[in-house]
C-alpha cells in the first residue's frame, strides 16, 4: 500500500475522534453537574416536621370541705420535779449509818432514816441534862418546903402582913425558873440527839449522792440532792398567737385541780409514743424577756403511780414532752389541705372552664394537714395542690383529684385552632388521591397548610 494512502486513512480517525470527544465531554460534565445537584438537594433536605400534641397542664386538687374546727395549740417543755432539795444534816458529826435506799435514783418513803450520824455526844448532852432537871427539881422542893416554913414562922411571930422576901417568894421563883430551865437543855438535847438521824422529809427519789459512811460532816453540809415525786411540772411558753386560741389569762391560778384547763403530754420513748394528762395550774407572774413568751406551769399529779401513762411510764424529770391544749371551737369554718395554703395567705381556686384564680384567704389556724379558712374561700370550690405559677392561670387546666388521678374534675375543651387542624387532617386522610398540578399548587392545600402553620403558632403560644 502507498505511504500516503495510509497518511490519509490515519488523519480522518484522528478527526473523527476529536469530534466524538467535542460532544462527549459537555455531554458528561452536563450530566456530573446534574448528579452533583441532585446529591446536593439530597442532602440539603429538610427534616420531617414533627408537631407537638396539644397537651394541657395536668394540675392535682380537691374540694374545700366544711367542718366544726376545734383549735389546738401546741408547744414543748421540760419535766422537772416541783419540790427538789438538798439534803443536809443539822448537826455536826460522823456518818455512821446510810440507808440502802440512799443511793442515786433509789426510791424513799416519807419518815425513812436516810442518814445516821455518831450519837455519842449527844447521848452525853442527854444524860447531862436529866442530871440539872433532878437538880433543879430539888432546889424546887427545898424552896416550897422553906417557904412554907416562914409562912408558919410569921403567922406566930409576926404582925401585920408578910412581905414577899419574908415568905421567900423570890426565891421560888428563882427555883421555879432554874427548873424550866434545865428542862429545855433537856429537850435541846433530845432534839440534838433526834437529829442525828437524817429522815426523808417527803416521798420521792435520789438525784445525787454526795456523802457516804465515815464522813464528817457540819450543819450545812450537802449529803445529797432528792426530789419528791408526788407532783412533775412542766413550764410551757405561749406566744401572743397561742393565747389568742386558749382560754387563759395572764395573771391566772387555778382554784382547784377540778376547773384547771388540760392539757395532754407526750414523748416517744424506746421507739413508743407515751401520753400524760396534766393540768395548767398557774402561769408566770411576768413575760420571759428573751423569748417575749409567757409560761404556763403544768402539772402531772402522782407520775408515778395513777398519774403514769397508758402503758405504766412515769414522766421522769428531765423529760423534753410536747404539750397539746384546746382552744376555742369555731363552726362552720372551711377545711384545705395544708398543701393548698400559698405564702401570703393565697389560695389558688380551679374553675369549670380549666382557668383558675388566686385569692388572699383569711386563716383561722393551720396544723401539718389542714388549714382553716374564715373568708377568700366557700365550701365545694376546686383547690389546687400542685405548685404552679400564677402566669399558667390563663392557660387550660386539666383538674384531677389528688387521692385518685384517673378522677378528672375539669377537662377543658379544645381551641378553635385544634379542632381546624384535626378537621384538615382528616379530610386529607379520605381524599388520599388528589395530585397536585404542575408549577401551581391546589388551593384547598393552601388552606390547609394555613391553617396547620396558623395551629403549630397557636399550640407554640400555649405550651410555652
């Protein structure tokens, strides 16, 4: 073959391919660029709009009830024993005896020997005392029998009357007084020699022990610190709030146990609640200046014996009690639970249509459970539990009952805007087959997408 036939065959592939590549690439980038769109719109797609239920706040409440109130104040105190001595002897001397009762919270009787101290020289003191009486007595006798001698001298001898010193009166009455005399170191000796045995002056039990067998001791000296136990008494604060509940006067002594005010004493002991019943006897003669309260004293007659509680506990001094008094009765006077009670004395009040209001109440009193209302709130009226903030009152209110939440007292109707939204929903789940035309969209989707956008505002409004 010719050398210029084969140049030529050559030239026109390499033409033909040029022209081939000329409107293949465009073709290529044209279709690059339309992939690359496609994955950009893909992933620029924007997210599925999810719309938030319409949920209203759920709120727990229950009806103010009406009822017969009986006011109760309570306060605390501290038992203590209303007779509480120190034991001390009256005489000096060594302790040779000491009662086994004497011994830190040993139980005594009245009368009993708790102390004995060395009686020897008292016993002396004693014999030495009868010895002047018969001594004195014989003065005595010497003297009447020398009166009478003079009286019968002068009656024979003398004329006229007698002068006192002639019949030897002043000399009895020297006689007479030296008698009486030695007859009272007599019984000082007794009475010394009698107390050197230290006896209970009442019933009641050992605080403290301080002597002991063998001591010396002088009149004076502390062998001991004992308490009675026929009457505890607790000192009990009042604050001007409390007195406005009770019946019970500043200056105020009880006439008798009978008519005293009650009062009823408690404290947990081993894990069980233990009652006393007391009376309120008197109160303090002036106000304590630091807590500004005013002491009420009550006492527990026999702690011990008829006076313990219920299961047989005394009420031991140094027992902290908590101390319940009646007050005055009130009828008809509106119940809430404690719950329901706001600072400032409020009261949040549910309404029918699940808005609900505050109202300022005047509190009678309150306790840990209820609280007693005299005006802001009527008998039957829905009153909210839950803690919520007054800017939600405006918005609907689910009302439920607070011992049973499946109760449902108010349940607000839907908006307007929920009802249209629904409405919209379910005419675009029966009409599943509607297409939407090309570059112009239908005009009842329109609508309905106004309406949706119109709803989400409205539920976006509420919820917050």
């Amino acid at each position: 073959m010719d050398s210029r036939n084969v140049g030529v065959t050559s030239a026109k592939s390499g033409s033909k391919l040029r022209k081939f590549l000329v409107i293949l690439v465009p073709i290529l980038i044209v279709v690059g660029f339309v992939v690359i769109t496609q994955i950009i719109i893909a992933l620029n797609k924007k997210p599925e709009e999810k719309r938030r239920p319409y949920n209203p706040l759920a709120v727990l409440a229950e009806y103010a009830t009406q009822e017969d109130v009986q006011l109760l104040v309570t306060t605390q105190g501290e038992a203590r024993p209303r007779t509480e001595i120190d034991l001390v002897p009256e005489v000096a001397g060594k302790i040779t005896f000491v009662s086994p009762k004497f011994i830190s919270g040993g139980i005594f009787n009245k009368g009993d020997i708790l102390f004995r101290i060395d009686q020897s020289n008292y016993q002396v003191a004693v014999v030495r005392a009868e010895a002047a009486v018969a001594r004195a007595q014989q003065v005595l006798v010497r003297e009447n029998a020398e009166s009478d001698i003079a009286r019968k001298d002068w009656a024979e001898l003398g004329t006229g009357p007698a002068s006192d010193l002639t019949l030897r009166k002043p000399q009895m009455l020297e006689a007479q007084a030296g008698l009486q005399s030695a007859q009272a170191d007599l019984e000082n000796a007794k009475l010394q020699l009698n107390r050197t045995n230290v006896r209970a002056p009442f019933s009641g039990r050992v605080r403290e022990k301080v002597a002991d067998i063998g001591q010396y001791v002088s009149p004076g000296s502390r062998l001991g610190r004992i308490f009675s136990n026929n009457i505890i008494e607790v000192r009990l604060p009042f604050t001007d709030n409390d007195l406005s509940k009770i019946d019970l006067p500043i200056a105020y002594v009880a006439k008798d146990r009978e008519s005293a005010p009650d009062v009823n004493l408690s404290a947990t002991i081993g894990g069980v609640v233990q009652n006393w019943s007391g009376k309120i006897m008197r109160t303090d003669s002036t106000y304590d200046t630091q807590t500004r309260a005013l002491f009420a004293i009550a006492e527990v007659f026999d702690p011990y014996g008829e006076g313990a509680s219920q299961n047989g506990v005394p009420l031991a001094p140094g027992l902290y009690v908590d101390a319940e008094v009646e007050g005055y009765r009130f009828e008809d006077v509106v119940v809430i639970s404690r719950d329901g009670l706001r600072p400032e004395n409020k009261v949040y009040v549910g309404n029918e249509d699940g808005t609900a209001e505050a109202r300022t109440a005047t509190v009678l009193d309150t306790t840990m459970d209820y609280a007693f209302i005299t005006e802001g709130v009527s008998t039957g009226e829905m009153i909210i539990l839950s803690p919520v903030e007054e800017s939600r009152f405006g918005g609907p209110l689910k009302i439920v009952d607070i011992n049973d939440p499946t109760i449902v007292y108010v349940d607000p109707p839907k908006p307007d805007w929920l009802i249209a939204k629904e409405k919209a929903e379910d005419e675009a789940k029966n009409n599943p087959g509607k297409k939407k035309r090309k570059g112009k969209k239908n005009e009842g989707e329109d609508k309905d997408k106004k309406i949706e956008e119109n709803a989400d505002a409205a539920a976006s409004t509420t919820n917050e």
